[in-house]
C-alpha cells in the first residue's frame, strides 16, 4: 500500500521519446543560431547536419521549413502593426511633393541668379588667390633660399680653396658644411649631393697633398747634395771665423759649430727648390752663403701633416714619410763604383749624406712627432756604420796619397758640419786613424818610386864641389860636417854621392806630408809628434830599408858601388839625430817627454850596411869563381910550365885593384876607421878562404879521375903565387902571417905530395905539433888514388921501380894505412 501510495505521489518520468526529441530541438536550435549568424562560416554547420545521424537531414528540413512559417508570421504581424503609420506618410509626402517642385524651381533660378551676378566676384577671387598663393611661394623660396645660400657659400669658397691648393682651409670649410650648413638644409637634394662628395674631395686632397709630399721627397732626393754643400760651407766659415777667434784671443781649443736654418726671402718653385730674391744680384750671391732654408721648401711636408691630422690619419703619413725616407737614405749611402778614383765622388757623396740629414734635423725641430730624435738617430747609426763601410772599402782603393789627403779633409768637415747638428762623430774621427794608416801605405808606395829614382839616378861616386856656393847649396840640403874637408881648397869632393842629400830631403818632405794629415784632427802635438815619428820610423826602417836591400842585390851593382853604398849610409846615420831635431821644431815636444819615440834609422841603414858588406863578400866570391872557371890544367901532364897559370896571375891583380877601393871607406873618426879595415880585412880574409877552397875543391873534384906529379907541381906554383898575395898585405892590418893561414891545408897537402914525406906524416898523424897537422887521410887518400891511377897508365913510377921496387910497395902500404887512418876516423 505504501509503496503504491509513494509512486502514486512522484511524478511520472518522462518516455525515452520525448527526451529524445528534446535533444534533437536543441541540437537543430544551436544549428539554426548558428546559420542566421552572418559571422559564422556554414561550411562546418552544415558539414554537422549530414554527419551527425541517419535521416538527419530530412528532419532538418522540416525542421526549417517550420522555422520559416514561423519567422513569416511574425512578419506579417510586424507589417500589419506598421501599416497604417506608412499609409499616413505617403499621403503626407505627396502632398509636400507639389510645394518641393515649386521650391526647387525658385532655388534654381535664384541660382542662376546669383551665379551670373558672381562670375566677376570669382575671377578676382581667383586672382587674389593666385597672387596669394604665389606671394606665399616667393616668401617660402625666399626664406629657403636664404638656408642654402651660405651653403653654397661655403661649397664655392671650398672649390677656390682646393683650386688655390689651400688644402688645409678647405678641410676646415668641409668641417663647417658637414657640421653646420649641411644640416639646416639637409632635406635638398643638392645639399645630399654635396655631403656625398665631400669624402671624394677628402681623398682627392689626401691624394693631391701626397702627390706633393712625393714630388717634395723626389726634389730634396736629386737636390740633397746642394743642401749638403751650402751646409758644409757654412760650416767651413764657422770653422774659419772660431779658428780666427781663437788665435786673437790666445786660445787653444775648438768650438763646435752651431748653424741655423733661418735664411733671406725666398720664393717657391714647383719642384720644392726656393729661388731667392736677389738671385738677380751676382755680388750679394757671392758675398752671402745661401742657407738650407733658403734652398729647401718644406710647406709640402708641413701640409701634408695637417692634412693628416685633420683627417684623423697622421700615423699613417708618419709611417709613410719615415719609410720612404729610410729608403732615400739607403739611396743616398750607396757610392758610385768609381767614386774612389776622385775627389769628386767623395765629395758629392758627403754633401748628399749632409743634405739629407740636414732636412732630417729640421724636420725634427719644425714639427711635432712626424720624426723623433729617436728615429733620427737610427738614422744616423745606420748610417755612420754604412758610411764607415764604404770609406773602408774605398780608401782601400786609392794610391795617391794627395786623394787620401783631400779624403781626409772631406771626413773632417763633414764630421765637423753634422757634428754642428747635434749627430755623434766620434767613430768618423776614429776612422780617420784607419784612414792615417792608408795615407801613410799610400805615402811609403809614393817614396818608395822616389827612392827607387834616386838609386837608379845616382852616379854612386863623390860629389865633387868646384866653387864654395856649391859648397854651401849641399850643406843646406844635407847637414854634413867634417873639419878636415872644410879646410881643403876648392874644388873638392864629398864623401858621399848625390843620393845621400837628395834621400835626407826627401825624408823631410815625407815628414811634412805626414804632417799634413795631422791637421785639424783635434789631437796634441804630443800625439802629432808621436804620428809623425812613428810614420818616420816606418819609411826609414821598411820602405827605405827594402829600397836600400833591393839596391844591393842588384846584378849591375858592383864593387864599387857598394862601397859607396857603405859610405852612404853611414852619412845618413850620422844624420838621423838632425832628423828628429826637425820632428822636434815642427811639432815643438822636447824629445826628452816621457812616451816619446825614438826613430829607428840608425839600425836601419847599419842592417843595410851590413847587407852591403855581405854582398861584397858574395860577390867577390862569385867573381874569384868566375876565374876559376877559367881554369884549364893538363892533369896529365909530365911536368910543370915553371910559371904559374895566366887565370890566377888575373884573379890575383883583380884581388889587388878591388882592395884598393877600400881605401876610400870613410875614416873621418876612430869607429869609422875601425869599421872601414874590419870590412877590408873581412873581405881579403873571405876572399883567401873562398880561393883556397876553391882550389881544394878542384884537386878533390870527383870528375878528375888522374893527376901527375907535373899537374901537382903547376897547381904548387899557382898556390905559392896565392901565398906571396896574402903575405903582400892586399889590405892593412893582418897581424904576421894571418892572412896566409888561408892557404895552409893547400901548403901543408901539396908539400906532403911533393916531399912525399908520407913517414913523417903517418908517424905524426894527430900530434899537435904535427908538420903536416891540417892534412885530412881522406884528402891525401883521394888525391893519392888518383896518382896511382895515373902511374899504372901512364908509368909515371917506372924509375921508382928501376931505382927501387920497394917505393911501389911503399905506395900500396901508404894507401892502406890511410885507409885505415880513414876507416878509423869513421868509426
């Protein structure tokens, strides 16, 4: 009961049908929202409707259709409920239509009306417009002109700049238009075109200033050695006018030189060159030096360098200059291959080198940074050391002593005149020692010709003096003093040849030609002094020492001219203490200052004395051999001629007429005399010895086979005749028989073979007191087998074997003891 009461009391759910439709009215309600939407795309509504269920679009459509008879009613109840309302306005609006037409006619002839009452209103209207309009025009053009009128201003005063080649001022201007005008106006496309070229005008003017810095360094390139030379010269007048100084003011010492840059009006050439005013002026040419500033135009460089500063690119234009002036400096260092052959080069080398770091020292002083000090100084330290090289190499080359000089004096200024601008010139003065020595080489050569000339002119006998002014001429040239001669009478001869004043003379001239070099090398006399002795001491000791040994050892010289020699040399030691007096008087320096050198002479010309002794030796021995030559012994023969040979009766008078020379050796005091006899008593005892040697020589000579007792007898008396020419006293001063003792082995062999006192000479064999003490057994042997050989053909022993057969034997016996004798000394 309950339960049917609580069902009974609920509503009844609704069927499955009715939910269904319920669903499908709100499913097609959202697709009709949907389709009246405009907004909407159908495209997916209507996509929806055939996918969503079958027969969907049936029920679609009589969905619509029932949508549509709906819409239209509420049409129709619209249009019945507004009906009456539009009806009304209809009527109403016909109504006005009458009154309308009336109105518009009025209107349009009231249009008319006034239209044609206005045609003359309008067209002053018009024009009044026109004139404003066109007033309106002109004032704007006016006021836009006056914008772009300093514009274009500025942009012509740019162009007469740059044809003026005002370059500097017309990158100002550019400035001023970029920064101020351009800007105001900027809108115009002329003021565009403008900006756009400024930068190509920036760059052509980089290009132009840098044309004309090249053509500036191309022009001071060609023209550096004028600069070099107008430097050089002024520094040769601030040399002069310091040296005058000096000596009006009693001073001893050297002030650098000080040049300055600042020169007479000029005027400028396209080149970079100055021309100065009074060119036209030949004496104000002549009286006044041009200056470096007067010759150089530097506003190329002092242009370009504003140029690129103001453009923001001056390191690179430093980098550039410095390059391109590293690279004329090269230029400028390389000499000519010739240039050692004249003053000329030399000259033309240094006045470049002067000329460009002239321009170097002013660049540096006239601007700020473009070179440093420090680039200038790398400079020159490549340079001096390029510089030093090439004088080295080239001095080398010269061999006249007078281009050395001239080299010198170019070294010395041109130091001087860089030294002046502040550049160090040390290493050019210590390179002038270097260069002393090649002066000094070049001299020595130079003297050794005119020594050479001198021997091979002299006559090599006295001087003879015929009148007293003759007399006194020699004196002057060579300080010769000797009381004895003094007193002769005229005429007269001097001990010496011609060579000997004609040799001292030219030693002084070498003294004064060395002493040329000396000059203005900022040194001491002390040091001057030291030079010259020590240059003095090298022509004596080596160039006219080899002068003198070369003179001696000539084939044509002879005899007599050596003893002249001797005599030569002698006067010219004698004179070697005059020598130093003269060193002494041009240099002023007392010979007793510490350190000071002596000269060498005297062991000069004694080692060249000696050397002619020497050869008088040599050549006496050459000519004894010369005699020998001649001989011609019949070895063979039976007996002697009893006279002895014609070659040595000749060598034995020529003996005799060459010792009488030797009288003519200077004995004008005891050490002379003395010297003069030792060299006569050498030369006789050096002439026996090499005789009787050569004698020995003769019988022992290994081509002579055979000897007979008659060729013993010849060659005896020549030997006796050698004896009473060395006991005739050939030469004064041999004590008793010294002379003879030359001839003593010849004596004592050929008396044992002619005696043939073989026992007492094999009983006495090595007792001092011996008579035949200075016999060797190997001499008597080898000329004993040659006798042996010739008795066996020739039966020279026959009468000793008819008188007494034991002699023969007595031979053979003699022969063996010798041998033994020989045997024994060898062992």
């Amino acid at each position: 009961m309950d339960t049917d009461r609580v069902h009974a009391a609920l509503p009844e759910p609704p069927s499955q049908k009715e939910e269904d439709n319920k669903g499908e009215e709100k499913i097609f309600g959202n697709i009709f929202a949907e389709l009246e939407s405009v907004d909407l795309p159908l495209g997916t509504t209507l996509r929806s409707i055939y996918d969503d269920q079958p027969n969907a679009h049936k029920r679609f459509m009589e969905k619509l259709d029932t949508r549509i008879r709906n819409h239209d009613r509420e049409i129709e109840k619209m249009c019945n409920f507004h009906h009456q309302g539009f009806v009304d306005a209809i009527t109403e609006l016909l109504k006005v239509r009458a009154d309308a037409e009336k109105l518009m006619g009025q209107v349009t002839d009231t249009n008319r009306r006034l239209q044609e009452a206005g045609k003359e209103v309008t067209a002053q209207t018009e024009e009044v417009i026109r004139c404003r309009i066109q007033q309106r025009n002109m004032a704007t053009t006016v006021e836009k002109l006056q914008l772009c009128i300093p514009v274009l201003e500025m942009y012509s005063k740019l162009k007469e700049q740059l044809t003026s080649k005002r370059y500097y001022a017309a990158l100002k201007t550019m400035e001023q238009l970029e920064k101020v005008y351009i800007p105001r106006v900027s809108q115009y496309r002329f003021c565009q075109i403008m900006a756009e070229n400024l930068p190509k005008l920036r760059e052509e003017i980089k290009d132009v200033s840098m044309s004309d810095l090249k053509d500036f360094l191309e022009s001071i390139r060609k023209h550096s050695d004028k600069v070099g030379e107008t430097a050089i010269r002024q520094a040769q007048q601030h040399r002069t006018f310091i040296s005058t100084v000096a000596k009006q003011a009693g001073l001893d010492h050297y002030t650098k030189p000080v040049f300055s840059l600042n020169g007479r009006a000029h005027s400028h050439t396209p080149n970079g060159l100055l021309m100065d005013d009074g060119a036209g002026d030949e004496e104000d040419a002549d009286d006044e030096i041009l200056t470096a500033q007067d010759l150089v135009d530097f506003s190329p460089v002092y242009r370009c360098l504003h140029i690129y500063t103001v453009l923001g690119d001056r390191e690179t234009f430093e980098n550039y200059y410095r390059k391109q002036r590293k690279k004329q400096a090269r230029l400028v260092l390389q000499p000519q291959a010739n240039m050692h052959e004249t003053v000329e080069g030399y000259r033309r080398y240094f006045n470049q080198i002067v000329g460009f770091f002239v321009v170097e020292d002013h660049v540096l002083h006239a601007t700020q940074g473009l070179v440093t000090r420090a680039f200038t100084d790398e400079l020159w330290n490549m340079a001096l050391s390029k510089i030093i090289a090439v004088l080295r190499t080239h001095s080398s080359y010269c061999d006249d002593p007078d281009l050395v000089l001239e080299l010198k004096n170019l070294i010395v200024i041109f130091a001087d005149t860089l030294q002046g601008y502040g550049f160090p010139v040390s290493r050019l003065f210590d390179l002038l020692f270097e260069v002393r020595d090649q002066y000094n080489e070049t001299l020595l050569k130079k003297w050794a010709l005119v020594f050479r000339e001198i021997f091979e002119t002299d006559n090599y006998s006295p001087i003879p003096v015929e009148t007293e002014e003759e007399y006194k001429v020699v004196v002057s040239r060579f300080p010769f003093h000797d009381a004895e001669i003094e007193k002769q009478s005229f005429p007269k001869k001097l001990p010496m040849s011609q060579s000997v004043p004609q040799i001292y003379s030219q030693v002084k001239e070498f003294i004064y030609a060395s002493l040329k070099f000396s000059e203005s090398l900022h040194r001491s006399s002390t040091e001057i002094d030291d030079m010259l002795r020590k240059s003095t001491n090298l022509l004596l000791t080596r160039t006219l020492s080899s002068c003198l040994q070369n003179l001696i050892k000539k084939p044509h010289i002879g005899l007599t001219e050596l003893v002249q020699i001797i005599i030569n040399t002698t006067h010219l030691e004698q004179a070697c203490r005059y020598l130093e007096e003269f060193i002494t008087n041009i240099t002023n320096v007392s010979p007793e200052t510490v350190h000071t050198t002596r000269l060498y002479g005297l062991s000069t010309f004694k080692d060249a004395r000696h050397a002619a002794e020497g050869e008088i030796y040599t050549k006496l021995n050459q000519k004894i051999d010369e005699f020998i030559q001649l001989a011609d012994y019949e070895w063979c023969m039976a007996e002697s001629d009893g006279r002895a040979s014609g070659y040595l009766m000749d060598l034995i008078n020529f003996l005799r007429s060459t010792f009488q020379v030797f009288t003519h050796l200077p004995k004008n005091n005891n050490d002379h005399a003395s010297m003069s006899g030792k060299v006569a008593q050498t030369a006789c005892m050096s002439a026996c010895k090499h005789l009787s040697t050569s004698l020995m020589q003769m019988l022992l000579d290994s081509e002579l086979k055979q000897i007979s007792m008659g060729a013993i007898q010849q060659f005896n008396l020549d030997v006796m005749q050698c004896e009473l020419f060395a006991s005739s006293e050939p030469v004064p001063g041999f004590q008793g028989d010294t002379l003879q003792l030359a001839f003593i082995d010849l004596r004592q062999l050929l008396d044992l073979f002619m005696v043939w006192d073989w026992s007492t000479y094999l009983a006495d064999y090595g007792q001092p007191n011996s008579k035949y003490l200075r016999v060797n057994p190997a001499t008597a042997l080898a000329l004993l087998e040659k006798m042996k050989d010739t008795s066996k053909k020739n039966n020279i022993f026959s009468q000793f074997r008819k008188n007494d057969r034991d002699k023969q034997k007595l031979v053979e016996t003699v022969v063996k003891q010798l041998r033994s004798l020989v045997n024994g000394m060898s062992s």
